[in-house]
C-alpha cells in the first residue's frame, strides 16, 4: 500500500503541475503558443489539452480508492 499511496501523491503533483503548466501556457501570446508548439515533439499536446485527462485520472483514481478503503 505504500507504493500505492506514493504513487497517488505523485499523480496529485503531477495533476497541479499540469495546471500551473497549463495557467503558464495560456497566459501567452497567439504567437507564443504557436512556437513552443512548433518545437514540441509531434507527440506532445497542448498543456491545454493534457491538463483535463490528468485530473480525470487523478479523479478517478482518488474515487476508487476511497470507495475500497472504507469497505
């Protein structure tokens, strides 16, 4: 359960780091995103596009394992 629970703590991290990534991202210009895109490998979203799964894992995830601890 300890590596579960490290690895719940690193999600939650990781979910609030793609949000501040994400308020970083859309506080730029047009121009601006459209060159840190550009230089991104072809594989890579958006920050806006990343940040919603992130937090749907991090909730999904979180929901399950409350249920199966209070059994």
């Amino acid at each position: 359960m300890t590596e579960l629970k490290n690895f719940m703590y690193e999600l939650h991290r990781y979910a609030d780091q793609t949000h501040t990534l994400k308020d970083a991202y859309e506080k730029l210009s047009e121009e601006e995103k459209h060159k840190i895109m550009e230089a991104a490998p072809a594989s890579v979203r958006s920050p806006e596009e990343f940040f919603h799964p992130v937090f749907s894992w991090l909730e999904s995830v979180h929901s399950k394992f409350e249920v199966e601890n209070e059994e």
